[in-house]
C-alpha cells in the first residue's frame, strides 16, 4: 500500500466528486424532454426526426405497464437483431478475417448478455466476432442497454417525486434523448481522447509481427477499439473488443488511459445520485446514498489492495519477494493498486471490464469483486441500475429501522405498503435466489463440474463468480471457467436475462405505485433521510442482506480457501 | 370497565397462556405466520429424523435436543400471542358477567308496557328504564333525563346525567338507571351494542392483521424465502466440497436465521398495543386506528375541556380612576359571595389577597343576594339600599343608565384583547372597576405541545372564541395554531384542507354535529358521554371522555409501531452472530482450517449448533415483556428516535447474541449437554 497509490486514490475520489454535480445537473436537462441543452442546435432537429420517424409524441407519458411493455419489446426485438446478426456475419459486410458465424448457444449467451448490459463474453473477441458484429450488433446494445438501466432509475425517482400522478415518463423518450444527448456527445470526447494515448481506431486486417523468438509469427488483432471502449466504459457494459479486455496494450495504451477508463465507468452512475437528489427536492438524500455507495465503494478497495500487496503467504514461503505483492495474473504496467482499484470498481459498478485477472487475485483479494458484485451492483452500480438497485434498498432499510421512529415508513413522504415491500422484496428475492440455485445445480452436474480447470474451493468461487456475474449483469468473469459450453452459454443467458428483467419489472411496478400516492409533507417527525445516521443505516442494510444471503456459499468459496492459504501447506 | 391494572405476568393469565400455546399448534392458524410455520414444519422434520436416528445408527442425544428446543421456538412464540391475548380475554369474561339475563320495558303498539326479554328488543323499539333498573341495551333517551351509573364500563363510579335532546342523550346496556325514569329509543340490534362491540374488542376475536402489519409479513416473509434457498442449497455445495450437512443441523441453522424473533411476537405487539389503549379506558374500534394514530401529524384540539380547564379564574382588579384596589376587591367580593361558580369564588379567593379575610356572611346579614340569570346577566348583593353588581360591560351600562368611564372602557377593551373576560363592577350611581376573568391552561400542556412539535405533528385548537382571545390562548399554551369562531362545517372543512396537504388528521368529540368531522378524521375520538352518532362515526371512543387523551393516544400509537421496528431491526441483527457460532461449527470437520472464524471460542460443534438454537427460543421469552409493555417512548424529533433506537437495537441486536451464545455454551457444556 505505497503513497503512489494513496495519492491516486485520493486524485480519483476528488475528480469523481467534482465530476458528480455539473454531470448531474446535466441529467437533469436529459431526462427532461422540456429542458435545452448546450447541444440542442445540433442534436434537437436529429431528436424530433427521431420521433416523427417512429411516430412518438414525446409529451405523452406512460404509465409503467405501458413503460414495462415498451421496455420488454425493444429489448426483444433488439436481442433478435443481435442474434440474427451473430448467426449470419459470415454474409455481412466488414470481416476481412472471413469469421464464421456463431453457434446457436453462443449467439443467444452473447445477444442475452449485451441486451441486459452485461457483456459476459463466453467467445474471444479478435477470433469470432467480425467489425460489423462488433459495432454493430453489440455496440447497439453498449448504447441501448446502459440507456434502458438510465431509464428505468430515471422511471424509479419520478415515482418518487411526483404526487398523485399516473405516469412515470416514456420510456421511448428516455431513450432517444440518453443515447443523443447524453451518451454520443461523451463517447465521441472519450473516444478521441483515447486515441490520442494511442488507442487503435481501424478497420484493417490483423498485422503480422516477427517476434524476437526465431522464426515465431505473432498474428497483432487490428480493429475500431476506440470507438467501442468508450461506450464500454461509460455505460458500464465492460464487454471488451479483444479477449484480454482492458489489460490489452491496444484497449488500454496508458496509464491516464487506464485512469480515465476507470473514472468513465464511475462518471454517470455517480451523477445519477445528484440527479435522484435535485429530483426529489433533497439534495441532501442524493449524497447521502451517493456517500453510502462510496463507503462500499472504499472498503471493497482498501480491503482488495490490502490483500493483494501482502501476496501469497505460501509463494513468499518459496522465495518470491512479499514486496512485489501478489503480481500472478496482474499486469506489470498497472501493478497492484491499480488492479485493485480497477477491479473493485469493475464490479462495483456493473461494468465487468478486467485489467487483471481477478481468478489469480488471493482469496480475499478475489473475495471483494465477488461479494461486490453479490451486494447487487448497488455500489455506484451500472448505468441506472445502479441508482435503482440501491434505491430498493433505501426502501427496504426504512421499512425495516423507519418504524423505529413510530410512524409507518416513509420514502421521502411515500408512504410504504405492503405493495411497495412485495416489489421491493422481488427485486432482491430473485437475483438471490437465481444465483444460489443456478450455483447448486452448476455444482453437482456434470455438465456445470466438466467446466471446471480447478477444484476444491477454487472450483466452487470459479462457478460461484460466473453466476453472481451472469444475474447481477456484471459481465467479468473469474475465468478458469470454460464456459463456452452449451449448458453453460444457456443457463447463464437465461440468469442473465432473468436477473436483468425479473428485477426491472417489480422496479417499475414500484415506481408506478410510489408515483400515485400522496406525498406527505415532511417535519420533524418525518423518516430522515439524509445524514450519517440514514447512510450507515443503508450500508449496514446491503452488507446484512448481502452477507446473510451469501455468507454460506463464501465460507465454502474464497472464506475457506483464505484459511486454508494461511493455515495449511498446501498451495493452490 | 374494571380497571384492576393485571401485571403483565399475572398468574391468571400466564396459565391459560400455556394451554393455548399448545393449542394454537393447529397447523391452521400457523399458516398464518409464515415464519413460524416455517420453524414448525422444521420441527416436525426434525422430529421425523428422530424416529429414524435409531434405524441409521445415529446418536439420538442431539438430535432430541435440537427438536425439542424447534418446537420450544414455536410454543414460546405461541406462548407470546397468548399472553397477549390472555389481558383482552380476562377483561372480556368480567365484562360477561356483569351482563346478565335482563327484562325490558317495551312500549307496545298501544302504548302500553310490556316485559320482554332484552334480546327481543330491536333498532327503534321505545323502552321505560326506571330507577334501580339496568338498561338493557343502547339506545337515546327521548323523554326524561336521570342519573346513570356508568361503572360497568368506564370503571368510574361517579354517576352521569342523561337526558333528551342535546349531546348527552345516548345511554350505553349494561349500565344502571339510578334516579328519575327516560324513555329510550333503542339503537342497536342483539349482538350489535356498545357492551357486545366491546366484547369483541378486548378479546380479540375479530381482531385482523393491521396494512403495516401485512407489510411486514411480506418482508418476513420474503426473508424466509431466502433463507430456506440458502439452506436448501448448502446441501448441493455440500456435495461438491465434500461437507456433509445433516438434517437436523440445516434446520437448525435454517430456524436460527429466519426471523423468529420478531416472526414469534409480531402478533402479540399488534394485540397489546390494542391493549394498552383498553389500560387507558379507549376502545379503538380497529388495529388500523392504532397504526393511523402513530402517523398523526395533526392535532385538532377543542379549547374547553382539553387546553383549559372549563372555567375561568380571576387574575386581576383593574380599579376606575380615583378608586383603591382594596375598595374595588371589597366590593367584588361582596358581589360574589353569594355566587357558588367557580367563577365567583376565584373572586373571593382573590379578593382575599386584598386583606379582606375578615369579612364573612352574617356581617351581610340583612343582605339581599341577587343571582344570575340569562336575562339580566350580572350578579350581586343589595345591602342597605346599595345595589352591588358585577356583570358583563354592556348589562352593567344598562344598569347604571350611563356610558361607563372611559379608563373602565378601555380596561374592558383590553381584557378581551388579552383573552379574557371582564366584568364590570358598580353599584346603582359608581362603577368601581373590572374584573379580569382568565381562561386557565392545563398544567404541563406548553411542555407537551413543545415535544409534540419536536415530533413533527402540529396542534391546532379549535374554538368558538373570537380570534383575539383565540390567538392569546393558543400562544399560553403553545398551540401552533388556532381555528376561531369555529362552526362544525369549519371543522370539517379544516380536516379536508389538511388531509388534502398530505397530512394525517386526529380529533376528537361529542356532539352529533361533530359526527361528520369524526368520521373524516384519520383519527377520530368520540367521548363516551357523547351522542350514539358520534360514536359511530369515529374510530376510537374514550369512555372516559377525557379530550385531553387524545395525546395519549398519539403516543400509544408511535408505540407500537417503534414496537414493532425495534424487534424487526434486533431479529435480523442476531442473524450475524448466529453465523458466526454455526458456519464454522458446520465445516470444521472438512475444513480444520476454519475454526479461525469460531470468534466466540465455542466449546465444540455441537455446543455452538445448540447454543445457537437454545438462544433464538430463549430471546422470545426474554422479548416478550417488551413486546407487551411497549418500548420506551420519548418524543423526541425523528432523527434523534432513528439514532437512538438504532444504536439499542440495531447495535445492541448485533452484540448481545455474542455474549447469550457464549454463555449458553458455556453452561450446556458445564452440564454435559453436548
């Protein structure tokens, strides 16, 4: 834990505020269809041929069936198209590789996990997916995934908000105006910005290289990788052009490259906060959540860097210097505090793009991504997602402590009922319960066991991780899993589309509810919610849930290979 | 009502309380809490494996002891509802008693009287009630007034006066005519009277889960959802990691982590919150009116009877120019000694402080006294060809024939502004001075009103007073606002105007005109002494009729919701600690590694799976007291109550599973346990 690190951390922390209210503000402007940007003359005429093309009349909201129902169409249509695309690229234009298409299994894993925002990746990048499938039939989703996450937080705090009313938005209006106003104008800043560190931008075959070794031909994968980072930083999707993803020198070139990719992926979530704040009129609340992700957000780091710059006690035991840290997996340009950051942040948000390997990361160093990821990518969190996952469990830590004030709890003068605690309750039920039965079933067939390249408790965090990556969207993976099988391109792009969707629906259900009731004024006497005493309240929520739902499956997991790491002989 | 305040653990109702824990065992009525249906089912698995430890060579010691302690959890849980009930259902069978087999004067078509048997009497049959007899059901006088002795329900023993027309005419069955005979149109059909309403309400039977109450069943239950996918899947991660889980134990840790604690005593919180309103002589006529009562964050407040005491007092002598205060307080008290109000003796008593002891009524005796009537509207003595009065300015202007001085008038202009009410004092040809007669404030309300404040609700009271005295009222005793020259309709339309802002309404009152204001309110209390309309349309009767309860209410009403909160926050707490003694003890076997996690340093697997089971059956039993007593209630503002609980709670559910564990371990392993 050297002061280089210390001074990064504290630079990222201090940009990731000061980014937090202008980025937020702006959101403000997005979300609103009245509102003007800086951006209009540009983009205004593009937006209302938007709508007169596919017939919106942006002034009429929906009510959020309607909402849920538009939402569930295009993400349908939008995973045929994908799969059509991955079945046929073989006919389809810019594929100087002449790659083939995709088997059924892993055209419907790879179209599910690009449709949910999670960019799992069961194939490698530069040896099965052609430009044109790249850009365009997963980069669509790069846009449109992250845009319907903002939508959906977007849907949730207009329910909290607003009084009486019926309609919580449209969801087609949400969506245009993100992906024009929002997401375009910063891919094309960060796109260009990451060339300029020498990221590569073409359509060219792969080059060919002579290495040093005598005779070897090393094949170099060329491609639009810029272009692509950007959005897959900044919409949290993480599904990386090359298989090495971002420990690739071509994905990423630098040490700012490296900086900024991981503050692009915190930059929207983190501003979503100041958005729910200036929404419902508190901006205290915003910051209180804001201040309950980042105490996770810290402690997931702290605890990752602590233990992978102590390495592996049994390596030491063998002469490898304790100082270097653990560097298995890691890359030597970024060193330990940077993988440690980049991945807790990775899978804090919902991004799931790597620059190291989390499988080699120590047991307790590899805990922190897993448990992150089992929090509910609450921390900070993808796209919308983020905001929305956490706010579920603003409601569920009122219901629990707010009666402790002797009324019955109130959201911001939303009263809770027993409507609110059964769609609140889903959306935390079924991702836990997903995941737990998709893991036991992994763990005694032979088709989840035949995936496996470790054993013992090593094995079981392999399919642990696969699993709480596919239903919490987060797309990076432990590796050591091949997952590229049928059984499992399958039953993770079924828990990919069920922890997606099974978790959106009762979310909108929620905001629809919350949107008709009342708002009671707020006094004295009301739930605060806001200050250090409602954010420790919320963080001590998500770490009991989190840990009582999942405490079990780590003990046999990374928990037990800690001990064994420190306590026994044996090396792993 | 008697009011022989039961202790919470009196034997009458801890033995019954037994019994009925085993027989709310019935699977029926378990279903109903899925959280105890879930450790009962869990229970009987165990048992089942039980039976057939012998067959598969297993050590049988343990596992009796882990099922006995399951179904331990469901009976102290059972045992908790029980006891809850056990207060409701001695008061209802007292209540039973005191009605006995009773006859009714019906008036026939004829006119004539005939006796009948009090359940042949239907809604507006006419009855006679004589003195000494008991009425036999609810009706409103419609002829006659007569003294009634209401004991049977409010538990006071002083009698009241009913009588036709205005607000006091409703008499309650079961109570006894003392004096005078009324007639009666009878208001409610068999079954349907006050006496049998109140019946069903202590004791619970109809008693039905409260909207906060089936949230929090949907949470609990939620969590036990959960709960039982953790535990049904460790088996599946058993067999990949080579760790054997039995049965017994995965119940075990199942029931230890599913809320138990809040899940055995949800029920028993809800039924004595309803109870502690009964303490209180309140009948609420649902849970919701309880719930509704802890959201209140309006008070409406009726001036007299609930802000001040329902007279006024003298608090100064304002003398005319030109006359001593001691001749003016002379000549008051000389008006008043004849005059037995309370008014009229604050006079004297003030008088007194003047130095005036010495005068006393045979010193007056060739003195006339000339008491008050509606048309004249003073009061006063002749002595000796001397008229003295004291009356209100313009009766006293009419008497003396003249304008009064201008320093008395502007005395007079400057009391009612002060909100108080002055009487002039004069005698035929002189006027002396004023009176200042004041509004008195309840003792202790300014302070109430403050913490009332600090919780967010706001007072508001309600009077037929000008705005003036209103206002100088209001500011006494702390109101936030005032609604002045109230009319019924103002109050009514108040009401709505706030519930449309958001806000959650509770008055209370008597009148029949009140009836509509009660019946929109969130909270409605109707006094006892009141008209059968009002009653009916609010959801609370005080059958002490005592307004000033409505802020009892409001507290009893926080109660049991911060109740309910603070077992909900303390049974998820434990769960961290239950994990801490069972987890390692679970995977030692296969895992020597892990004992580094057996924090509390339990003796052996065994002890601590037990240890664990022992103390989630042992903290309902040890909860109970709270459950029915209530937590502390202190009224503090929001955000201090979330602090402070939270740390009891919150923190204290944390931490005291460590410390119970650990000692329970330790002294089962001092027995030889496990």
């Amino acid at each position: 834990m050297n002061p280089m690190g210390w001074l990064q951390l504290f630079v990222f922390i201090f940009l990731l505020v000061a980014l937090t209210k202008p980025l937020g503000l702006y959101l403000v402007r997005v979300f609103d269809p009245e509102a003007g940007t800086f951006v209009d003359p540009v983009i205004k005429p593009v937006e209302r041929l938007f709508y007169r093309f596919l017939g919106i009349n942006p002034a009429e909201e929906q009510d959020w069936k309607g909402y849920a129902a538009s939402l569930l169409i295009f993400s349908v249509v939008g995973m045929l198209f994908t799969y059509g695309i991955l079945r046929l690229q073989q006919w389809l234009p810019l594929n100087p590789q002449g790659l083939g298409p995709l088997s059924p299994d892993l055209a419907f894993n790879t179209s599910a996990s690009f449709t949910t925002n999670t960019n799992w990746q069961s194939y490698v990048g530069e040896s099965t997916m052609s430009y044109f499938s790249q850009m365009v039939a997963l980069s669509f989703h790069n846009f449109a995934s992250a845009a319907v996450g903002g939508a959906v937080a977007a849907a949730l705090v207009r329910g909290v908000s607003r009084d009486k009313m019926a309609g919580i938005g449209n969801f087609w209006v949400d969506l245009i105006r993100q992906s024009l106003y929002l997401y375009l104008p910063l891919c094309l800043l960060l796109a260009v910005f990451l060339v300029s560190q020498g990221m590569i931008q073409n359509f060219s075959p792969y080059a060919s290289a002579k290495t040093i070794e005598t005779g070897a031909v090393q094949t170099i994968a060329q491609g639009p990788v810029a272009s692509q980072v950007a959005i897959k930083m900044l919409g949290t999707n993480g599904g990386g052009f090359m298989n090495a993803n971002a420990s690739h020198p071509y994905e990423n070139p630098t040490p700012l490259s490296n900086f900024l990719q991981m503050l692009a992926i915190f930059a929207i979530p983190s501003s979503l906060t100041y958005y729910l704040g200036r929404m419902v009129k508190n901006q205290k609340h915003g910051w209180s959540v804001w201040s309950a992700m980042f105490l996770l957000f810290l402690a997931g780091v702290l605890v990752c860097w602590w233990a992978e710059s102590r390495g592996n006690p049994r390596l030491t035991a063998l002469g490898v210097d304790a100082a270097y840290g653990s560097m298995e997996g890691k890359e030597v340009r970024f060193g330990i505090f940077n993988s440690a950051l980049f991945a807790t942040i990775t899978t804090d948000a919902s991004c799931g793009a790597v620059n190291a390997m989390h499988d080699s990361f120590t047991p307790l160093g590899g805990l922190v991504p897993l448990f992150n990821m089992q929090l509910g990518e609450v921390v900070f969190g993808g796209v919308g997602s983020g905001l929305y996952g956490m706010m579920i469990f603003v409601v569920l830590a009122i219901f629990l402590a707010g009666l402790m004030i002797g009324r019955t709890p109130e959201y911001l003068g939303k009263k809770i009922e027993a409507f609110d605690v059964k769609a609140a309750a889903l959306a935390v039920l079924i991702p836990a319960v997903l995941l737990l039965g998709f893991t036991a079933w992994a763990t005694i067939s032979r088709w989840g066991i035949a995936g496996l390249n470790n054993s013992g408790p090593h094995g079981f965090s392999e399919i642990l991780y696969a699993f709480t990556s596919a239903i919490n969207n987060n797309g990076s993976a432990f590796a050591g899993l091949s997952a590229n099988t049928p059984w499992y391109n399958t039953t993770l792009g079924l828990a990919m589309l069920c922890g997606r969707f099974f978790v959106i629906i009762p979310v909108l259900a929620l905001a629809g509810n919350l949107a008709g009731k009342k708002t009671v004024p707020q006094s004295a006497g009301s739930f605060p919610a806001f200050g250090p005493t409602f954010t420790l309240l919320l963080v001590g929520t998500i770490l009991l849930v989190g840990s009582l739902t999942f405490l079990p499956a780590l003990s046999l997991g990374p928990v037990v290979e800690h001990f064994l790491m420190i306590n026994s002989q044996n090396l792993f | 009502m008697t009011t022989k305040a039961l202790s919470i653990f009196d034997r009458s109702i801890l033995v019954p309380a037994v019994v009925n824990a085993f027989r709310k065992l019935h699977p029926r009525g378990m279903v109903r809490n899925p959280v105890m249906f879930v450790t009962l089912a869990g229970a009987v698995v165990t048992t089942a494996e039980l039976a057939a430890a012998p067959f598969r060579g297993e050590d049988i010691g343990f596992i009796l002891q882990i099922a006995v302690w399951l179904w331990f959890t469901v009976l102290f849980a059972n045992f908790a509802e029980a006891m809850a009930e056990g207060r409701g259902k001695a008061q209802a069978a007292t209540l039973r008693k005191s009605r006995t087999q009773t006859l009714a004067n019906r008036r026939g078509r004829g006119g004539f009287l005939e006796t009948v048997p009090a359940e042949t009497l239907r809604k507006n049959d006419v009855m006679v009630v004589k003195a000494g007899e008991v009425i036999p059901t609810d009706g409103d006088v419609i002829e006659g007034a007569a003294t009634v002795d209401e004991s049977a329900i409010t538990g006071e023993s002083a009698p009241v006066i009913r009588e036709s027309g205005g607000d006091r005419s409703a008499v309650t069955g079961g109570t006894r005519v003392l004096s005078d005979e009324i007639v009666v149109r009878v208001t409610a059909d068999p079954g349907e009277s006050f006496m049998d309403h109140m019946i069903t309400l202590v004791e619970g039977a109809s008693r039905q889960k409260t909207p906060n109450e089936i949230a929090l069943t949907i949470l609990l239950a939620a969590l036990t959802i959960i709960f039982l996918i953790v535990i049904m899947t460790l088996k599946p991660f058993g067999v990949y990691s080579r760790v054997t889980f039995s049965i017994p134990v995965l119940v075990a840790l199942l029931v230890c982590l599913i809320p138990t604690t809040i899940g055995g005593l949800l029920s028993a919180i809800g039924i004595a919150g309803i109870d502690r309103l009964v303490q209180k002589n309140v009948l609420a006529m649902s849970g919701r009116a309880v719930e509704a009562a802890g959201d209140v964050d309006v008070l409406l407040l009726d001036k007299t009877g609930t802000i001040t005491i329902g007279n006024r007092q003298a608090s100064e002598f304002f003398p005319a120019a030109g006359v001593k205060p001691e001749e003016l307080a002379a000549i008051a008290q000389m008006a008043s000694f004849a005059d037995e109000t309370p008014e009229g003796k604050s006079i004297v008593f003030l008088a007194k402080g003047f130095g005036l002891r010495g005068r006393e009524l045979h010193d007056l005796s060739h003195a006339q006294f000339v008491p008050f009537t509606a048309k004249t509207r003073m009061s006063g003595v002749d002595v000796e060809n001397r008229q003295y009065r004291k009356g209100a300015a313009d009766a006293i202007r009419e008497f003396i024939g003249t304008a009064l001085p201008a320093e008395v008038e502007a005395d007079v202009d400057r009391i009612s502004q002060m909100g108080g009410t002055p009487l002039v004092v004069a005698d035929s040809q002189k006027v002396f001075g004023v009176i200042y007669l004041k509004d008195i404030v309840k003792g202790g309300l300014p302070d109430r009103f403050k913490r009332f404040r600090a919780m967010g609700i706001r007072t508001i009271m309600i009077t037929g007073d000008n705005p003036l005295t209103a206002a100088t009222i209001a500011k006494e005793a702390g109101l936030d606002d005032f609604l002045a020259e109230a009319r019924p309709e103002d109050k009514l339309a108040l009401i709505r105007r706030e519930q449309a802002a958001g806000h959650l309404v509770a008055m209370t009152g008597d009148g029949t005109n009140d009836a509509p204001a009660l019946a929109q309110a969130d909270v409605g209390v109707a006094m006892n002494s009141g008209t059968q309309a009002a009653k009916e349309a609010g959801n609370m009767v005080d059958l002490d009729s005592n307004p000033t309860k409505l802020i009892e209410i409001v507290e009893i009403g926080k109660q049991l919701l911060m109740t309910r909160g603070a077992l909900t926050t303390f049974s998820v707490a434990n769960d961290v600690a239950k994990y801490f003694a069972i987890i390692p003890a679970m995977l030692v076997a296969t895992f020597p590694q892990i004992a580094a996690l057996n924090v509390m340093n339990l003796h052996s697997s065994r002890s601590a799976i037990l240890s664990a089971i022992i103390f989630n059956a042992l903290i309902i039993v040890a909860l109970i007291p709270i459950a029915l007593r209530g937590v502390t209630f202190r009224p503090m503002g929001a955000v201090a109550i979330l602090r402070r609980n939270l740390l009891i709670y919150g923190l204290g559910g944390l931490v005291a599973p460590f410390i119970g564990i650990k000692l329970i371990d330790i002294a089962i392993t001092w027995l030889h346990l496990a």
